[in-house]
C-alpha cells in the first residue's frame, strides 16, 4: 500500500516529538519549582559552607526552546502528515496532489530546523561541559557568576560537590531526562528524512502519471 509507509513515519514523528515535548515540559517544570520554591541548596565546602542559589547567572535556555519547537512542529506535522497520507488512497492518478507538495515544503522546513537545533543543542552542550563550581567563587544569596552554562552541564557539576545526599537523586533522574531529550532529536531528525523522502517519491510517481503502489495501473 503506497500511502502506509508515510502514514506511518509521520505517525512515528508525531510519536516521538509529543515524547520529547514531554521531557522538556518535565525540565522546565522541575526548573521553575527549584527557581521559585527551593531557592537555594546547601553545599558544604571545607572552606565555604554556604547556601548556593539554584541556578548560576549565566545559564542557556535556549535550547530548550528550540528544541521544544521542534517536537510542538513535528507533532502537529505528523499529524497533517497522517492525513495527508490517507487521503493518496483515493485520489486519481492523473491530478497532482497539492496538499502533498505542501507536505513536501512543511518536511523541508522541519529538516532544516530539526538540524540547526541538533547543531545548536549539542554544540552548546560541549562548550559548556567539565566546568567545575568554584567554592572561591560562590557567595550566598547571588547567582554563582561564572562560566556559562545548560541545565544539565549545571547540574552535572553540582553532583560533584558536597550536596546533600537527599538531592542527589532527584538531580540524576532530571540529568537522565535532560539527556535524553537532547538525544531524542536524532532519532526526529532521521524520521524527517525519511518522510521526507517517501513523499518525494511519491510526488514524482504523481508527476508521472503513475499509480500508487496498492493499486494496479490502468491499461
């Protein structure tokens, strides 16, 4: 059936981008309950033992918004996908379909944004990885002032410093989930290719004149 594998990689798109959607909404949610609940956790340094704000001056969020951007997009293109796929089952062979040119367009557009995010995420990411919190540094009640940051690399580093136990935890499971999101957009990235792909091919068995694949060709 010619319409099933597009149904289908734009079903898994949907799939995978409202997953990622869920694991950013769960980091912001976990960040905005530390920024305005917790305020402050307790390190104890030999040599300075003090109350550290939750989070540094100079943190990114960006990426987070970006990607989040790219899963809200592939989901709802996923969606339009899907019904754009259902709808190639009984169209005539003879007529090009417009709303698969569209989804043509939409699928370029979500490569290339699906791409420059990967870039940007995970660039970020690097440049901001193996910095250490400096006890020198920190001052209670004032956002630690150096380097930059990501939640994750932020919070990676703050594992290694004398915290409590009690928050170790909770820290690791958000890593995970921070991780994992941001490794999530390659898994988009390929279905979005392959999407993008399959509604090529189809468009030019349209250009044609040829029939889809689940029905015979007319003499």
């Amino acid at each position: 059936m010619a319409f099933l594998p597009l149904f289908l990689s734009c079903a898994l798109l949907s799939a995978l981008s409202i997953t990622n959607l869920g694991l950013i909404t769960s980091m912001v949610s976990f960040l905005h309950i530390q920024k305005y609940d917790v305020k402050t956790y307790q390190v104890n340094w030999p040599d300075n033992q003090l109350r550290l704000t939750v989070l540094p001056q100079h943190i990114w969020l960006d990426q987070g918004h970006t990607s989040n951007g790219v899963a809200g997009y592939g989901f709802f293109l996923g969606l339009f996908g899907m019904f754009v796929a259902w709808r190639q089952r009984d169209r005539d062979e003879r007529r090009r379909s417009k709303s698969l040119m569209t989804l043509i367009i939409l699928l370029i557009l979500a490569v290339l944004f699906t791409l420059s995010a990967i870039v940007f995420v995970f660039v970020v990411t690097y440049q901001t990885n193996n910095q250490t919190i400096e006890s020198s540094i920190a001052t209670f009640g004032v956002k630690y002032p150096a380097d930059h940051w990501t939640p994750e690399t932020w919070y990676k580093s703050l594992l290694a410093q004398p915290i409590d136990d009690s928050l170790r935890g909770a820290f690791k499971m958000h890593i995970h989930t921070w991780e994992a999101w941001r490794w999530m957009l390659l898994p988009i990235f390929v279905v979005d290719v392959v999407a993008l792909g399959l509604a090529v091919a189809e468009m030019r068995r349209q250009r044609k004149g040829a029939q889809p694949f689940d029905y015979p060709v007319e003499k």
